[in-house]
C-alpha cells in the first residue's frame, strides 16, 4: 500500500512539474511574439488583421473570376519585360513595411496565401499609400522537378524593395508585367 501511495505521489508531481514546463514555454511563446509585435513598423501593426481578411478575400476572388476580370486590377500590362519603378526613400520603406504585414499575415491563415493572393493584398496597400509598383509574373528559369509541369510566380517590387515573391529576377522568366498609374507615368 506505501509503494502506491509513493509512487502516485511521485506521478502527481511528475505531471505537476510536466505542466509547469509547458506553462513556462507558452508563457516564452508568448512574450517572444508580444515584442515581436511591438518592433513591427506601426502601418504592419495597424494592417494586421485586416490584412488576414482581405488575404481571404483576395482567395475568393482567384476561385471565382477569371484571370482577365482580376488582371484589370493589377495596374498596365507592359508585357514581358523586367521593370523595377522608381520609388522615394519614404516609398520604400512603406512599400518593405508592406511586405512585411503581407508575409506575416499569409502565415496565419488557415487557407491557401500564396504568391498571386499576397501580391493582390499588397497592390490593394500600394494603391491606398501611392506607392508605385510593378506586379511580375513568370515562370521558373529551370525545371528543377524534371517533369513538364511548370509552376507560376507573382512577385511584386517598388524601386529596391521586393514587397512579396522574394527577389525572383534570378530565378524566373518574367511573362508579364503590370504597373501601377503612378509607375506608368
């Protein structure tokens, strides 16, 4: 009878101390993302959460329109030519706290944010703080899969900032390329 009572003794506390850990790395978790929270550019902070939204929005919109309806909203198409718009200093500090709220929010969304849907998101953001931009579609330079499939990109750039897609001129061919009205003029 002493050995169980010793060794649920011992369980209780084994399991005490087991919850004391995990309430100790969720307590880091959650100091570790409030000051990541609080270092991120004040325009990432306020556009967070509507940011998650409008990715989901943005989702919508590829599933139901085709791609001439959605182009109409990505800027002038100039063809297949690599451009990067000339932007201010301020314009590219925007246009990088921009990708930032982009790549932070497509990471916390439970359905698919990949490149086309965060180059949507950040033309919307574009567009309301006037930062010129050019949207570029392409496809891989080398097929590292060896089969015939062959899988699109969309990056977006504003003067030396590479707002979403990451810096794909290396990488990819650009098919197509849309400005935005104030890189256009």
């Amino acid at each position: 009878m002493l050995y169980v009572h010793l060794h649920m003794d011992f369980a209780a506390r084994y399991v005490q101390a087991i919850d004391m850990i995990a309430y100790r790395n969720i307590r880091q978790s959650i100091d570790r993302k409030i000051k990541t929270a609080q270092a991120l550019p004040r325009l990432a902070k306020f556009w967070f959460v509507p940011a998650l939204f409008m990715l989901g929005i943005c989702n919508i919109v590829i599933i139901l329109f085709p791609y001439r309806t959605i182009s109409r909203f990505f800027g002038h198409n100039i063809g297949p030519v690599a451009v990067m718009p000339m932007a201010s200093s301020q314009q590219e500090k925007t246009a990088s706290a921009i990708g930032q709220v982009v790549r932070i929010a497509a990471g916390y969304t439970p359905w698919r944010s990949d490149c086309l849907r965060q180059a949507m998101l950040a033309i919307f953001l574009c567009k309301i703080y006037a930062v010129p931009y050019a949207l570029h579609l392409g496809f891989p330079l080398y097929n590292k899969r060896n089969d015939d499939e062959r899988t699109a990109h969309a990056w977006l750039v504003s003067g030396r900032v590479f707002i979403t897609g990451g810096k794909s001129f290396r990488q990819h061919h650009s098919v197509a390329c849309y400005v935005s009205d104030c890189a256009a003029t």
